[in-house]
C-alpha cells in the first residue's frame, strides 16, 4: 500500500509538470484549433456560430492562400537544395587538413546564431541602399534593379539571406557526419580504384546518409515554417507575391481577426507539413547503411 | 605524408576561403560601419570608413529602443524558459526510461508526434489558452509558453541519453537507502551534463531570437523583447538608417559574445541535437 503511494507521488513529481504544461501548451490548444476552425469566430465577441467546413472551403479557395502555398514551397525547394549543396561542400572542403579551418567554420556559423527577424532587416538595407550605391558606382544592371521591388527578385532576396543564415547549421551536421566515416573504409575503396566523383557518390554518400536526413529535414520543415526573416525582408511584398504561408495564417488571424478562417488554414497548414516532411523523413531514411 | 601538389592546393583553398569568409561576413560589418555614420554620410560613402563618428546615433537608438529594459526582459525570459524546460524535461524523461508502463510510453509517443507542429499552426488558440490562464501580457506567461513549446525535443533528446545510462549506479544508491529524489538530483543529473549543455544551447538560441510568440502575446512598451523592440522601431524609423542601423548592432551584440564566449559548446551542441533529431 505504503509503496504504491510512493510509486504515485513519485510518478507525480516526476511526470505532471511535464504533462501539465504539455496539455495546456500544445494538447489543448491544437484541439482547439480544429473547434475554432469550425466557427466564424472573430477572436473577440463573446458569440459566435458553427458554420462546419465552411472555412475549410474558403481556404481553399482564396487565391492568396493558395497562392503563399506555391511561393512557399518554391521557396523550400531553392533553399533547401542549395543550402545542401553548398553546405555539403563546405563541410568537405573543412574536414581537410586545413591549418585554420576552425576559424573558418567558425566564420560560416556566426549568422546561424542570430535571429532572423534582425537580420531581414539588415539584408533590406543591404539590398536597397547598398546594392543602390554600388549600381549608381558600377552601373551594373544586376545592382541598378530594386531587388526587393521586383517579384522574381524578391524571391531570390530571400532565398540568398536564408541560405546564409543556415549555412553554418547544415555545413555543422555534414562536418560531424563526415568525420564519422571510418578511414578504412575509404581506403579499402581506394585501393579499390575508387576514387574522386565515384568514391563520393558510391562510398561517402551512403555513410552520411543520417546527416542527409537531418539536414534535409530541417531546411524543408524550417522553411515551410518561415516567418521572421520574410516578414522583415520583404513583408511579403511586392503585392504579397512573398507571403508565406505562416504570414498569410498570421495576417488572416491577428489583422483581419478572422480566428475561424486563420484556424481553418492553420489546420491545413499542419497536414501539409507533416505529409511533405514524413514522406521526405521515409524516403532518406530508406537509403540509410550501416558503416 | 602530403606531396607537394596537395600542399599548394590546401594553401589554395586557404587563401579562396579567406575571400569568401571576408565577402560572408561583409554584410555584419556594413551595419558596424554605417551605424556611426550621419544618414547622409551613410547615402554617399557607404562602402568606406565614417568620416566623422556619430556616437549619438547610438544614444538615439538606445532610448528608442528603450535597450535597457528589453535587454532585460529578453534575459528574464530566455533563462527562466530554459532553466524551466531542462528540469521538467529531464524528470519527465527519467521517469518515462525508468518506470516505463503504458501510460509513460504513450506520453513519450505523443511527445515525440507533436515535435512536428508548427508553431503557427497552434498560436491562434495558444493566444486563447493563455488568456483564460491569466497569462497574456506578462513575463511569466510567455515563459510558460515557452516551456510547451521546448519541452518534446528536450523529452526526446534527454530521453535517449538517460536510456543509455547504467541502472547499477542508482541501484546502488537506492539500496543504500536514498531516495529516488536524491538519487536523481545527486547522481542521474550530475551524469545528464553533456545532453544538458545541448538543451540548454538549443533552447537559449530560439528563445532569444523568437519573434512570433513575444509579439502576439506581450503587449505594451514595457513588456517588449529585443526582437520586439526593434520591429516596433522600424516602424517609426524604417528610413532612418543612422537610427535602425546602430539598433541592428545593438541587438545582434549580445548573441554574437554569446557565440564567441561559447563557441565550441554551441557548435558541439548543435551537432548532437542534430544528430539525434
């Protein structure tokens, strides 16, 4: 008796602030998520009615929605790609004997510790006033064109800043990856006769396969989620062909208090994110082997 | 044993890296620079040197600010989050590895499944929540929020360490006579330090920069975060770069001591957190 009371309190202790917070944080609030995306609450009245999916269709069919799905996704896309590549080659390039190459990797993390937010809007002033004063110096046309004025420039603004922002974190997971493939291996394939593009693609790939997934998922699902860095580089401008979907949840929420409809995107949102980033989790980690 | 061809590539690559390190951190000095410039010395020389040096932009940029008490209210926030979701954390996963009934391992499960919200997609009723909690507007509310939303990476991260660790120690200890509190605030913590600098380094990075959370539920001058801080100001002063500029330094200053006072457990950090994320 004396030691299931024990057991309890200890179970308590240990596990209900944890649940508590858990429940009140994520639990609760998600479930609520899907009731208030059911209604045409304004955030604010004390009443409101059940309209169904009613906002689940709106949401589908609101041409701006829609449309922050496409840019976000094109923008998943360039930054994640590129963030790997150049991650990827960075991480090679410092696990040589190189004599400095902690400054240098120390270089390449700096930006990965600021937050975006500031940093958006210190790339817009790059981006306008710099760019303005080395065009007007030059004359070249790629720095006389207003970049975040433009839609296509826009785009590319950002995936530029977020690239250099999270460089440093996938060249940091690529770098431990790499120093976990054993040197036999890759001297057994020398010896081989693999060496170069083949002893990359067929030998090394295949080992840091977990780095792949780990860096992958992050660029994917860290972008899917961007906010911070877009709302302060480009607000979403020119004419909202920027928006992202987290912006167009946020606006349609807190500026224009339409909570059901912010929800009913939110809920959509969700499955989104979970589909693209399972499917992408189930795909890499197939590929995984055991060195 | 590096032949010589090697030896001139490596000092090749040494030299490029140089380059592309100095164009990589460009942008950051060009705040520096332009942030002790007169706005029209800013629009005519911006590539060289202030010619004369405008402290004041900083004086400025201070009171805009109001630097002092952001400073403060993003340092209160960051270490009660964090120190707060380290304890709950490592209890939590402790108990589950240790007494890992049906109920614990479910908890586990549903800790794991929710690392793949996104914020976004649960703040609208997050902001209701905290409402009915008597939370909005103060520091200890965001700090509550803050626990939830670090709590499932921290579960899992601690949770795979503490599997890891041998029972015999603790069984030891037990048997001796202690309690199961002692045992786990005198010996199982002690041991959890590695995976505890990871937490810690994790959570105080996106709890410093997070903008989102801060901006929605803390309203008010007094309340404002560094982040929030300085988007309040550039919507007064989105033109006047000898303003935002010096507030830019300002407030990417205290994350950058933070990287070079800690750099080689940030780096280490992330690189376990990622692995095992």
């Amino acid at each position: 008796m004396r030691k299931r009371l024990l057991e309890a309190i200890r179970q308590t202790v240990f596990m209900g602030p944890a649940v508590l917070v858990y429940l009140a944080v994520l639990l609760i609030p998600f479930l609520l998520g899907l009731y208030y995306s059911m209604t045409d609450w304004n955030g604010a009245s004390a009443s409101y009615s059940w309209v169904g999916f009613d906002n689940y269709r709106s949401a589908l069919f609101d041409p701006d929605f829609i449309r922050s799905f496409w840019f976000t996704i094109r923008l998943t896309l360039a930054i994640a790609l590129l963030m790997n590549v150049i991650g990827f080659g960075l991480a090679f390039l410092l696990t040589k004997k190189l004599r400095f190459r902690n400054l240098w990797r120390a270089v390449f993390f700096v930006p990965n510790v600021l937050g975006g937010l500031i940093l958006g809007f210190l790339w817009n002033f790059i981006f306008t006033k710099c760019f303005e004063a080395i065009g007007e110096a030059t004359n070249w046309h790629l720095f006389t064109i207003p970049w975040l004025g433009n839609e296509n420039t826009a785009f590319w603004s950002l995936v530029i800043v977020s690239v250099w922002h999270g460089l440093g974190y996938v060249m940091i997971i690529y770098i431990a990856g790499l120093a976990g493939v054993p040197a036999e291996i890759r001297e057994a394939a020398q010896i081989d006769g693999a060496a170069g593009w083949t002893l990359l693609i067929q030998v090394t790939f295949p080992l840091i396969m977990a780095s792949i997934t780990v860096c992958l998922f992050w660029t994917i699902s860290s972008t899917l989620r961007i906010f911070d860095l877009n709302y302060s580089l480009t607000s979403g401008g020119p004419f909202g062909s920027t928006e992202s979907v987290a912006m167009n949840i946020y606006y349609e929420a807190f500026r224009d208090n339409h909570f059901g409809l912010g929800s009913a995107k939110a809920v959509i949102f969700f499955a989104v994110v979970v589909v693209i980033t399972a499917a992408q989790v189930l795909l890499t980690k197939r590929k995984e082997v055991e060195a | 044993m590096i032949g010589r061809r090697a030896r001139k590539r490596l000092i090749a690559a040494e030299g490029m890296l140089l380059v592309v390190s100095v164009a990589f951190l460009y942008p950051l000095a060009l705040a520096l620079m332009n942030s002790l410039k007169t706005m029209n010395d800013i629009l005519m020389n911006m590539g060289s040197l202030p010619r004369e040096y405008v402290w004041s932009n900083y004086e400025t940029a201070w009171n805009v600010l109001n630097f002092p008490r952001a400073l403060l209210n993003s340092l209160l926030i960051d270490v009660f989050s964090v120190l707060g979701v380290t304890l709950i954390s490592a209890m939590c996963a402790y108990q589950i590895v240790r007494r890992s009934g049906r109920f614990n391992r479910a908890m586990f499960g549903l800790f794991v499944a929710s690392m793949v919200i996104p914020f976004h997609a649960i703040m609208i009723p997050l902001v209701q929540v905290l409402r009915e909690l008597g939370m909005i507007n103060s520091l200890h509310g965001i700090v509550f929020a803050y626990w939830g939303l670090s709590l499932a990476f921290a579960i899992f991260l601690y949770h795979g360490f503490v599997k890891a660790l041998p029972y015999e120690i603790e069984e030891a200890a037990l048997i001796d006579g202690a309690s199961v509190y002692s045992v786990f605030f005198r010996i199982v913590l002690p041991l959890l330090k590695p995976i505890t600098v990871t937490v810690v380094i994790i959570n105080a990075l996106w709890i410093w920069n997070d903008f989102l959370l801060p901006m929605i539920v803390l309203q008010g001058p007094d309340n404002r975060t560094i982040q929030v801080a300085i988007n309040t100001m550039f919507g007064q002063y989105m033109k006047r770069w000898d303003v935002a500029l010096p507030g830019i330094v300002m407030s990417l200053a205290p994350s950058v001591l933070f990287f070079l006072l800690m750099q080689r457990q940030i780096v280490e950090g992330i690189s376990s957190g990622g692995i095992k994320g």
